[in-house]
C-alpha cells in the first residue's frame, strides 16, 4: 500500500515524521536521505551520474536490503533479462550468455558511473527485433498460409530461450498465426490483418531505436527497484505525474481515457462532464490521429507513444487543444476536427459510490446498500479528496436511507492510501489498533489506531473481496474480520500484500528526476497476522475468475516472506448497548450463511459458468490455441465495446447483476434475519 502524504519530497505514512516512519535509526537516516537529496538537487540531468546515488535512496529505506550483495546484483540481472525480452520472442541462448558477461560485476560498473552496459544490452536487442521485422514480412508474404490448428506455450516463465535462430523463428510462426487469428476475429480482412501485424513489428523497431539514454537508466532504475521486492519501483517524472493523478481522483485534461491500439491512440471511454463528453462529438473508439495546440499546427500522433500523445493532450485548466479525429463509419473513414478547453476532470468512475436492493427478509423487505469502493485515493493538497471522507459522506446517506444491511465492495479494489484504510475501519467500530507497522532499524512495531469515537454505521455488515483485493483493502477486510464487525464474503483469501511502500521524490526542488516507490515497512492486522502471502482468508468463499494459483502476492517474483506477532486487539472497538452498538459476528451465524449460500450458488447458471471456464483454463494451462482465439474473441470484443459504451445507469445495472455482487446483498439479507430482534427490518 502506499501512503501519501508530503514531507519535504517524501510521501509518508500516515504523516508520521521521517526519523518514526525509519525506526530507531530514523534521524540518521533522515538526514542521509536530506544530504543525499540536496546534493542531487545539484544536478536535474536524468545520467548516468545519479545512478549510484537514487540506488542508495533505495537502500536507506529499503525494510530487508541496506547493501548491495551478490544475491541482489543476481537479481537486477535476472529482472533485467526479463525487462529487455519478457516473452522470450526476441533473444537467443546465446544472447543471454553475452548479455550476463556484459552484467557481470554490475554494481562496480554503476558505482563508477559506467553504464555502458545498458547501449550494449539495446543493440543486441534491436538486432534481434530488426531480424524478426525482417523474418515477419517474408513469412506474411504471398505464400502466406493461416493455420488455425497452431498450438503454442505462451508462459515464458515454463519455457527456456531457443537456442537458435531457426527455433526462434518456429516459434515466431505460431505466435503470427495467434496473432493473424486476433485480427480475424474482429473481421478484419486477410491482407489487412497481415499489414497490422507487420506494422506492430516495425513499431517495436522503431520504439526501440527511439529509447533515449534518460529511458535506458530510468528502466534501469526500475529493474534495480523491482528486485528489492515486488512493489518498490521507479517513477520517472511523467509517472510520478499519472500516480499524484490516480491518488487525488483528477486531472487537468479533456476527459477521456485513451488506449494505443495498432498505432493509434484511441478514445475507450468518456468521463462525465468532462470537456470531450460536453463537447457531444467525440465517441468511444474514435481514433486521435493529430493534435494542435492553441492556434498551432496539427502534429501527427500516427505511431507516436501513448504517454508522449497524453502529454500533448493534458494542459492546464481554462487553455485549448485541438484533436484531428478518424472514425469508422461502415467501410468508410470519416475525418473531422474538434477544439476543446481543458478543465479540471474529476475520475468519477474511480470514486466510492452506493447503490440499493431489496431483499426478501422473511415477510418483509430489507434494504441493502451496496458500496463500489475502487480504490483508496487521497489527495495530499490541503483540502483534497480523500476515499474516508467520501465513504464517511456515503454512510450518512445510507443511514438517510434506513439501508437494514451493508455491503462493501472490495472486490476490485487493488489498495492505496494507508492513513484513509484506518480511518475507513474506524467508521465502523468505537476506537481502537487497526494495524501496525514495523520499521527498518526499529525494535517495536508502530501502532496505527481508530482515534474517532463515533460509530457511523453499527448494522449488519458484509465485506467483498476477491484474489485482487490487496493492501488497503486487506487492512480493512482483516481489521473488520478480527473485531467480528463484519463478514468476508467472495475469494477464498485476498492477495497477500503485507508490505508498506513510500513515495519519496529523488529532489526536494524537482520533479526532473522522478521518485522512488520503496517498500519501507510490513504491516500486522490486529489478530496479529501480516496478511503477506496468506492475505485475509473469506468466511463465505464463492467461485470467482481469480482463484488461480498464480494470482496472489507469493506467485510474485522476490515477494518478502510472512511473519506474524501477538494480537493486539482493543477492547474499546466494542459497543454493546446505546447508540453505536453492534452486534459481534458468531461462529454460528457464519456457518448457517454458508450453507444458504452454498444451495444458492449450486444453483446458480453465472457462478456455473465461471467454475466452467476456470476449469477450461487449467486444463489448457498457458498452451494458446488459435482455435479458441477466434471462437473466443468476438464476444469478448462485443462485451467490452458495450461496457465501454454504457451510460452510468447501464453500468450501475451490470454491476448489480454481477454474481457476487448479487450474491453478497443475499448474504448481507440472510444475516439481518439472524440478528433479528434486535434488528429491525423495513423501517
């Protein structure tokens, strides 16, 4: 999870101060962190210069690595394999072996400002790519035959780089063929199906002749990020800008969200009130293919970089941008230009929300409201926008409402804001520990607790998780399970993120230089379990597309180990009688759910369907068939191209239909029904 608040040019948790938030050690640390900073300050140029230097950022912070060793430097070499060829497409054995001896003794190379290793590594690359380029367009000539029977293992953690050129090529066939079939699938025609696929080629040619030295050492800085552990990385200066945008739930923009497919940016979806939606002539899968600034000439973004065109996009609020837009209509192209003034565009579809059902409860009907809670976003400007304060507002209506149960929906929410997480679970017991936090250097664990004494909801409750629930939504699921305020319906258990991370930007002055997203810490629910690995295990499991193996915190490459301390519940989350009292989850009442739940779901065609295809998946493992591909894919296509179309009321509809969703308003209905008396239905 990552926490978001500013201290000088870090993030921290909780706004604890930098010495607490580093342990026992902390001022000495602090005061490496300031020296270091300052003296970067000195030189805003993205070289070679300031490696060594942000990889000891990394260090300092860092809760298990203080040094660099062998076993790390094995690491970055391995992750760095991994960053250049991810599916094994490209590189050949040999590659590999020359690439190594180039790494070898990789952290001498870096601590003395040589990063020569990173040009050597992108021209092996880019003679590989330019090979495939060239291999691509003689196989997709005239003589082209599809072959929809191509069987290929597309998991490149379970299958080794070719040891020629020829094998590589035979495999390339098969994955053109898988390819060819993701064209055909849309009706796409034959000839034009080949030139996409050869123009997706030369794009990776020309991208990779395009990567400056700054992108060199920035994927670098990554790769050495992302050896510490799963979720330490490094943002350069335009991802740290998409990051402080998806905490604080707005942007200054146009308000569409855009996606690169085959060489053009495309329009997936409007935002509402937004300046391209108010506009009424852009539409969801429209192509921008030029740009204009003010009264400045159109600039093709034919090819161009997803992020290099959103930059061009993005502007401050009240200035002007003009889009040159092609959409299809039929078999034809229609061409046309729209000028639209930038404004401040809040991510609405981002944001907590509610909505209701009825439910029968015995002869009466029961309200339940159904809480969409995404993510957990804060804005660090005094004044913003926090998930808390929202989810504090949502409550006062739900209670406005007389809602008889809730539901929280974490289903997909993938985590955030730490301080938001213990506020969040406060809201709904007295005060108390929510979680706490050990430290780098530290010899206790710093403990973060529920200081707010009121009770915004005290009624029957019922949290949604899935396998991506992770982080924040661990937190609180955990908090909600260990106090008996709630039950844990959907994944078998969550993602299994245990572990806290800090944003600390590289200069106190500048963003030139990007930031640092370090995991300084692990974190305990109150039971005294880390979630790390295990996650919070559901009372109610119900079938779900991510029960998978491979989903989950442990299948992540250089994941830090559990660890668990003694409980440290408070007795003072308890109300038992008055206003804010509520009522302990039993033992009892968890089973008799289940088992209703359980003659539901075996009834039930949806969850059917999802048990079907998660058995489809593990029979075929990571093999793809093409086959299946172009059976498959048109609805798929179809699905998506009707959610990205769906006005707000059509997906709030689709939502509500959602299996688990429907299935945990049952959950929350049958539990108002085993508190009564006390409970009372229909008010």
């Amino acid at each position: 999870m990552t926490a978001v608040k500013w201290t000088h040019s870090r993030i921290l948790t909780c706004g604890l101060s930098m010495a607490v938030a580093l342990g026992l050690s902390g001022q000495v640390h602090a005061q490496k962190l300031f020296d270091l900073t300052a003296n970067m300050s000195k030189n805003q140029v993205m070289d070679c210069k300031v490696v060594p230097d942000i990889e000891t950022l990394f260090l300092i912070s860092h809760i298990k690595y203080s040094k660099k060793d062998t076993d790390l430097q094995n690491k970055v070499i391995d992750q760095y394999l991994k960053r250049l060829d991810p599916t094994k497409i490209y590189m050949i054995e040999s590659d590999v072996t020359e690439l190594k001896a180039k790494l070898a003794n990789l952290f001498q190379k870096t601590d003395k400002g040589d990063c020569k290793f990173m040009s050597e590594a992108q021209a092996i690359l880019n003679k590989r790519v330019e090979e495939k380029l060239t291999f691509v367009k003689t196989f997709l000539g005239k003589d082209y035959q599809f072959d929809d029977k191509a069987e290929f293992l597309f998991d490149p953690e379970k299958k080794p780089y070719p040891k020629t050129v020829e094998e590589s090529n035979e495999y390339l066939k098969k994955y053109i063929h898988f390819q060819i079939a993701n064209y055909l699938a849309t009706d796409t025609k034959r000839d034009e199906a080949k030139a996409n696929v050869i123009k997706n080629y030369e794009r990776s040619v020309k991208k990779i002749k395009e990567t400056s030295e700054e992108d060199l050492i920035v994927n670098y800085l990554d790769t050495f990020a992302r050896a510490l552990d799963p979720h330490s990385s490094y943002f350069s200066k335009d991802q740290l800008e998409d990051f402080e945008i998806q905490m604080r739930l707005s942007l200054q923009g146009i308000g569409a969200t855009l996606s690169s497919q085959d060489g053009f940016t495309v329009v997936d979806s409007l935002v509402p009130g937004g300046a391209a939606a108010k506009s009424g002539k852009i539409e969801p899968q429209d192509k921008i293919v030029a740009v204009s600034q003010e009264k400045g000439a159109f600039e093709n973004v034919v090819d161009m970089d997803l992020k290099d065109v959103v930059k061009k996009i993005r502007g401050p609020k009240g200035t002007k941008v003009k889009l040159s837009i092609m959409r299809m209509k039929g078999d034809k192209k229609e061409r046309f230009e729209v000028a639209l003034t930038r404004d401040i565009v809040n991510l609405e579809d981002e944001a907590a929300s509610i909505l209701y059902m009825d439910r029968d409860v015995g002869p009466k009907k029961a309200k339940i409201g159904v809480i969409n809670f995404p993510s957990f976003y804060a804005d660090s400007k005094r004044g913003g926008r926090s998930s808390a304060t929202d989810l504090k507002n949502i409550l006062k209506e739900a209670k406005t409402k007389k809602v008889d149960a809730l539901v929280l929906d974490l289903s997909t929410n993938g985590g955030g804001s730490l301080d938001d997480a213990v506020k969040i679970a406060g809201l709904f017991f007295k005060t108390g520990n929510v979680v706490k936090q050990s430290a780098k250097g530290n010899s206790r664990e710093i403990v973060l607790a529920d200081t707010d004494s009121q009770v915004d909801y005290a009624g029957p409750m019922v949290v949604l998780t899935s396998r991506i629930s992770a982080s924040a939504s661990e937190i609180v699921a955990g908090t909600l399970q260990d106090y008996k305020r709630a039950v844990i319906v959907g994944g078998d258990h969550t993602f299994g993120k245990g572990s806290v991370q800090s944003v600390q930007g590289v200069s106190p002055i500048s963003n030139a230089l990007g930031a640092l997203k370090v995991t300084v810490g692990m974190f305990y629910i109150p039971g005294g379990n880390s979630t790390q690995h295990r996650g919070v295990e559901g009372d109610i499991p119900l079938p779900g597309p991510f029960n998978t193996d491979d989903m989950g915190e442990k299948a992540l490459d250089y994941s830090l180990p559990p660890t668990k301390i003694p409980p440290f519940l408070s007795a003072e989350a308890s109300v038992k009688e008055g206003e804010g009292a509520w009522q302990p989850i039993r033992p009892e009442w968890v089973k008799a759910l289940l088992e209703k739940s359980k003659l539901r779901v075996d009834k039930n065609a949806e969850f059917k369907k999802i048990l079907d295809e998660a058995k489809k998946a593990e029979a075929r493992g990571k093999v793809i068939k093409v086959a299946e591909v172009l059976k498959d894919k048109n609805e798929k296509d179809k699905k998506q191209k009707e959610k990205r179309t769906a006005s707000r009321d059509q997906k709030n509809q689709e939502y509500l239909k959602r299996p688990e969703i429907a299935e945990a308003a049952n959950i929350a209905a049958d539990l108002v029904g085993l508190q009564i008396p006390t409970q009372t239905v229909g008010n």
